[in-house]
C-alpha cells in the first residue's frame, strides 16, 4: 500500500468527534517522555476514528496497560524512569493481545531491535513522516483485523468438525470407510453399540472380520464397492458378527444382527490430469434386525392361527399344494382329515367366548400330541381342524391317527373350576383316490366330516362319491326348511308312553316331523341338526310349543288327556328365554304346568352344570316337570344327577336294545334304576321293541315305557283315536 492509499483509508476513519463510537474504535495508547512529541502526536491522530490514551513516562504507561486492554502502543523506547523493553516485556506478559510499534531514535536502534525481537509490530525512526505513520497504524490495524478474522473462521472450522464428529458419532447408523484393500480407515462410535467392536479394533482390519461367513461372497459387492451415484449399493442385507463379549444386550440369532447396506466408491479427482482414482469406500449401514424380526412375525401371524399357534388356512393349503406335487411324483397317498368339534357352539353360547377360546387351546395340544412327524395340523375356522397326512401306507394309517384324536378328546377339559366335555367329527378324502386337487380334497374331508355328524357325531368316515348328492340334497333340504314353516309343512306326531303294569297310556312324547313335499315324511334327525345349525331351531321350537299346547288343550277339553305330554327342547332355546314363553303359552291354553314335561339331554348338564342349574330351576318355576333325555348316552356321572332339579329320567335306547337274550344281563340299567329309585325320580325306558326288554325293565322295576314294541310315534287323529278308545 502507498502512502496515498494509507491517506484515503485513513481519511475514512476521520469522523466528527460528535459522531465517534469510542467502544468500537480501536483503542492507541501513545507513550513519550516528550510533552510536546506526545501532545502534537495526539493532535495529529485526533481527527481519525481512534480512541486515543496517552502516558507520559513507563511506568503510566504499565499502569494503563494492567487497567485496559490495548490494540496498539506507538511507544518510545526511550523513557526517563524504564526502558521500552521493559515495557515490551510487561506487554508481553500481560497484554499479548497487543500490537506494539516502536518509535526510536539513532541512538537507541539496538532496543528497537530488542523490541522486534520481542514481537513489536513494526519500528518508526524519529524523526518519521506522518504518512509513514498514518499507514503504519493502517498495517497495524488491517493485520489485527486479518488475524481476527482468521480466528473466526478458525474457530468456526472447529465448531463445524465437531458438528459433524458428533452427527457421525451419534448417527443411528454405522458410517465408516475403507481403504483399496477393503481395510477399514474410518468407522463412527455406533459400531461399537451394534458390533461391540472399538474403533481401534476396526481400523485396519479388513471388513471380512464383521461378515458370517455365508454372506462374504455378498459383502464382496458392497465393500469394494467402486461405483457412485445411483448405480451404487444400496439397501443390501448382509449379516454381521458381534463382538460376543459385548453383546449382551442384543439377542438376535446369537450374534448376528442384520444390516442393510448403502456403499459407494470414493476417488481422488486430479483435475489437471481431468482423471479421478480410486482410493476407497464408503458407507452407511443400518440395522434392520429390529424389521426383519417384526417382518418375520408378521409373516409368521400371516400363516398361523394366533389362538392355537397352528397353522392356518393359507399354510395348510401351501403345504397340501406340494404335498400333491410330491405324492404324484413318487406316487405316494395323502390323507386330508377334516376335524369338527361336535356342539362346540353350545360350549361357547353357555360357558362364555374366552373359555371357549380356551376349549380350542386345549384341543389343539391334545390333536397335536397325536400326530406323526410330518403331519400338518392346522385351524381353519372357528371348531374345524384339518390335517394333512402325508405317505399314507394305506387307508388304515388315516383311521389310527382319527381314532386316537377322538380318544384324545374323551377325557374332560378343565377350565379353574368348570370342566367340559367335547367330541369331535372326522372327514377323511384321500389323494389321489377322492381328489387331485387342493379345493376338491379339502371339500370333500369336510364333507365327509357332515356325513359323521348327520350320522350322530363323534366318529369318523371317509368321503365317498354318493355324498355329493346328499350334500346337494341336504343344501337344498335347509333352503326348503325355511319355507317349511310358512307353508305348515310341520307336523307333531306323539308317542304314547305305557304304563306296563296297567297296559294304559300314561303319557305322550311329541316328536316333530317334516312333511315334506318331495321326500315325504322326514324325521327330526333328518332336518333338526340343520336348524340348529343356522339358528331356525328357535322359531321352529315356538312353532312346536303352540302347535303341542293347542293339541293338549283339545284333549283336555274332550275330556281324554294324557295325564303327561313330554316336549323336547334344544339346548339353544333353553337359552333363549324358553321358559317366560313356556308359561305364557301354558297360560294362554289353560293348561296345568304339571301336565308338560320337558325333555333336556344330558349333556346340557355337564357342559357348565352351574348355568344348567340355573335355567332348569328357571324351568321348574314355571310348574312343568324335567326330564333326562337319552340318559347314560352322555358323560355325566350319576352323582351329579342330585345336584339337578330334575323329575325323570328316560333310559336310553342303546341300553335297551343290547337286551336281546333271556339271559341278558345290564348293569347299566340296573345302576340307573337303582340310583333314580334312590333319588326319588321316576323313569322312562325308551325303544323298547320286544316283549323280552319289556319284561326285563319291568322285572328291574321300570314301568314306564315308550317303544315300537307298544306303539309308534302316531299322528295326533290316531293318538286321538287311542285315547278316545282307553277313556272310561
Ligand atoms: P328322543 O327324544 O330320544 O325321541 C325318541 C326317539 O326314538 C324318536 O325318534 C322315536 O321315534 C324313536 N323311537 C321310539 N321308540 C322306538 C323304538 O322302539 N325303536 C326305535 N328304533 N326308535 C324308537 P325321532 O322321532 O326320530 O326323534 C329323534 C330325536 O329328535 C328325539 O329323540 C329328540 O331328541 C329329537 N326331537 C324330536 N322332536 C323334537 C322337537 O320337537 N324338538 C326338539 N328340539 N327335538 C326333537
Ligand atoms: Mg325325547
Ligand atoms: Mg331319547
């Protein structure tokens, strides 16, 4: 800079003294011994945007200099009581934040050498222009202002590097960098809170340290990865060793954790050669080993039933699928089992959904423990089952593993203090004999399956080609039995009940029978399991009640009653508040309760005995009578017949049809006589068909009975006619 220049930038500093901002000026102490030097000094630097101090001797100016803080001493270096050095010293000291230009005269120029030697800025000789002055100042404070602002950036540079240290150190991902050889020169802290390595393990090493051992042929893509940009690695799953002692808090795989990766080559570009050369790569790598489980569960809840953990429907077709593949190829057998819960609804309806859900929990670990190696048990809908059996030997092998799933459920399930029973119904389809594909097989099991129930349940049978009819004729029986009731194809039919001592009707069972249009008459197992199941059952039961109760109040009213009519009555409408209808209609017809007798199956009572109790004794209040249907068919004990407010007990039929001998002999009927004697209740024996059942039961002390032997069901003009001819 010339001296003109100096002038101009200092002129810019001159200011009307009205107009100086003394805090932001740079602040000059001027020191000489020489009152007139110091006084025209001052009067010479007054009009420029200083803030100007003065000492006259060295020890003002020390004095000054421990009190403010200085940019600039112009100092003499000869002072009458110390001497420049030692005021540079003293600056040195306790003021290194201030420049210094020393102003000597011939004689002294050894001190003002001193002085630089001692850091002053720059040395004016006396007698110096004031320009050289002026622009001496100007370097000065221009120099101070560079190395300020050097500072700024510097530290600005320092703040940055430690942003960014931090982002990489404390990113969620590892973020690290090799080198052409694959070793690694860079990698960030989160390595070691995934891997439990150190960085100083890692650098250096080369990345085939981290990677199992399946995926190093992968891991070759990625860590010498030398494209950029987006043809780069990106998103590739590869898994990682842990540092095992490290590891503790991550349980994955033992210690493998899945990390995706994204990499790309690093290069120098050498741009007076315009090439570029590989020197590494870098990358960031995330763990997904988080994901990948939640990935793995959700695909495992995709193809598993949650309440029994067994597969479902989507899985077991899967595996049916390639189990065919497999039997065509090696032409094997497969067995498709269809498994459904008999009255499962009941349970479910009576005791409640979660033991419900709780019945299926168990039953499916029962099922389970029956099965080979191999063989898929899976839920496909609320009580059905299926399994696939595969390399079936013969048909036999499907019959075993069916009969030891029935036996498996024959013990009662527990529930805290309730316990239920349930059995089961089995559809077999065999591969390739009943089906060739997945849909065909599996419609067929399940149709055999209806063929089990429709024959009385807790059995098992294999698909036959005649089911096909009856599964169209059965679909088209429940379409029809809906119209049934509307079009009064419902009729009831009644059983007299014979008193064998006295040969005379002592009472009347009323069974229910379906005119049908087309298949004519139909009996109450072939259509009522159907209503049950599609919920019918409750207004056809009503329909019943009203169409018994005017039949009786005819009789009564002729004069001819039976003394006794039994109803039958479904589970479901029991629940249904059947007995508030019961007493309504009783009322209605004048009819005396004692005179109707309802008949429960068993089995009611033992699904949930403290709710049975509950809606018989609801069923008692209305004054009728209960009965026991179908007794020793179920598998209650006898001992809980005392808990129950019941009034009769009706032996079923298969005990009296084994009496076929004169020599019969039935502990079963002799045990439910004995006990219903003790208990005070009375007894009916039903299907009786010969004379020789009839004298046995009346010889064991059952009189009451009800069978072909004595009469059929009759309709209600031929049980007219009986009672009309028995009326004294
Ligand atoms: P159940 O209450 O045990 O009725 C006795 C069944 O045995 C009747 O069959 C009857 O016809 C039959 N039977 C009577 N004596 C003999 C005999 O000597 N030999 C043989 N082999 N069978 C005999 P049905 O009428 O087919 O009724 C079957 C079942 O349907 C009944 O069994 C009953 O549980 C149910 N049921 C009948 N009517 C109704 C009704 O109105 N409502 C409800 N919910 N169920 C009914
Ligand atoms: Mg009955
Ligand atoms: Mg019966």
């Amino acid at each position: 800079m010339n001296a003109s220049q100096s002038l101009i930038f200092s002129a810019e500093l001159i200011k009307d003294a009205s107009q100086k901002d003394t805090e932001a000026m740079p602040k000059i102490l001027l020191v000489d011994d020489e009152p007139r030097m110091l006084s025209s000094l001052h009067e010479f630097l007054k009009p420029y945007d200083f803030h100007l101090f003065t000492a006259n001797c060295g020890q003002d100016a020390l004095e000054q200099l421990i009190k403010d803080k200085f940019d600039l001493v112009l100092l003499d270096m000869r002072l009458p009581d110390m001497s420049g050095l030692d005021i540079m010293n003293a600056i040195n000291a306790n003021s290194p934040g201030t420049d210094v230009i020393v102003i000597s005269g011939n004689n002294d120029i050894d001190s003002a050498i001193g002085a630089l030697k001692r850091g002053a800025f720059d040395y004016l000789r006396k007698p110096y222009a004031r320009e050289e002055l002026l622009k001496t100042i100007d370097n000065v404070l221009k120099q101070r202002a560079l190395a300020k602002e050097h500072r700024r950036v510097t530290m600005q540079l320092e703040n940055s590097e430690k942003n960014y240290r931090y982002l990489v150190d404390n990113s969620p991902d590892i973020i690290y960098a090799l080198n052409s050889e694959g070793r690694f020169t860079f990698v960030n802290n989160r390595v070691h809170q995934l891997l439990g390595f150190t960085r100083e393990e890692l650098i250096g090493q080369h990345y085939s340290v981290l990677v199992h051992d399946e995926d190093i042929e992968l891991a070759h893509f990625v860590f010498q990865e030398r494209r950029v940009g987006e043809r780069a690695s990106s998103n590739v799953e590869l898994r990682l060793k842990c540092h095992k002692a490290q590891c503790g808090s991550i349980t994955f795989d033992n210690s493998l954790l899945t990390i995706s990766f994204n990499s790309m080559g690093m290069y120098f570009s050498d741009t007076r050669k315009n090439s570029s050369e590989y020197f590494g790569t870098y990358g960031v790598a995330r763990d997904i080993t988080e994901h990948k489980r939640a990935e793995a569960l959700i695909t495992y809840q995709a193809y598993h039933d949650i309440l029994t953990d067994l597969p479902n429907r989507a899985l077991f077709k899967d595996r049916l699928g390639l189990s065919i593949i497999q039997s065509k190829r090696n032409d094997t057998r497969l067995a498709v089992m269809f498994i459904d819960l008999d009255r499962f609804k009941l349970i479910n309806d009576t005791m409640g959904h979660v033991t419900g859900d709780e019945l299926l929990r168990q039953v499916a670990i029962r099922l389970k423990g029956c099965l080979r190696r191999g063989d898929t048990l899976a839920r496909i809908g609320g009580d059905e089952f299926i399994l696939l059996m595969t390399d079936l030997k013969d048909k036999q092998d499907a019959v075993e593993v069916a009969e030891k799933f029935l036996k498996s459920l024959q013990h009662p399930f527990h529930f805290g203090s309730n316990e239920a029973q349930i059995s089961a119904s089995i559809g077999i389809a065999l591969y390739p004999d009943d089906g060739s594909s997945i849909d065909e097989l599996i419609r067929h099991a399940d149709l055999a399956m209806y063929h089990v129930k429709a024959r009385g349940k807790n059995g098992h049978g294999f698909y036959d080609s005649s089911m096909i009819d009856a599964s169209h004729q059965k679909l088209a029986l429940e379409k029809d039995l809906r119209k049934a009731l509307e079009r009064g194809e419902l009729e009831m039919h009644y059983q007299p009940q014979v008193d064998s001592a006295t040969g005379r009707v002592a009472g009347a069972e009323a069974l229910m029978r379906w005119n049908h249009p087309e298949q004519g008459m139909l009996t109450p197992g072939e259509f009522l399991p159907y209503a049950e199941e599609n919920g019918l059952i409750v207004p056809i039961s009503e329909w019943m009640l009203e169409a018994t109760l005017s039949d009786l109040a005819a009789w009564n009213n002729a004069g001819i009653s039976p003394s006794r009519l039994s109803i039958n009555l479904s589970p479901q409408c029991l629940e249904r508040g059947f007995p508030k209808k019961l007493k309504d209609a009783l009322l209605r017809y004048d009819i005396a309760p004692n005179q109707i007798e309802i008949e429960i199956t068993e089995n009611i009572c033992i699904r949930n005995p403290n709710h049975a109790i509950d809606q018989l004794n609801m069923l008692s209040r209305t004054g009728v009578s209960v009965a026991i249907d179908d007794f020793g068919t179920g598998y209650s004990s006898l001992a809980y017949l005392q808990k129950f407010p019941i009034h009769t007990i009706k032996i079923d039929q298969s005990f009296v049809k084994e009496i076929i001998f004169d020599d019969t002999h039935s502990p079963i009927i002799l045990a439910i006589i004995s006990i219903a004697k003790e208990l005070g209740l009375k007894l009916i024996a039903e299907g009786v068909e010969t004379k020789l059942q009839a004298s046995y039961l009346e010889n064991a002390g059952c009189t009451i009975m009800q069978g072909y032997f004595y009469h059929r069901p009759l309709a209600r003009h031929a049980l007219t006619q009986l009672l009309v001819q028995q009326a004294p």
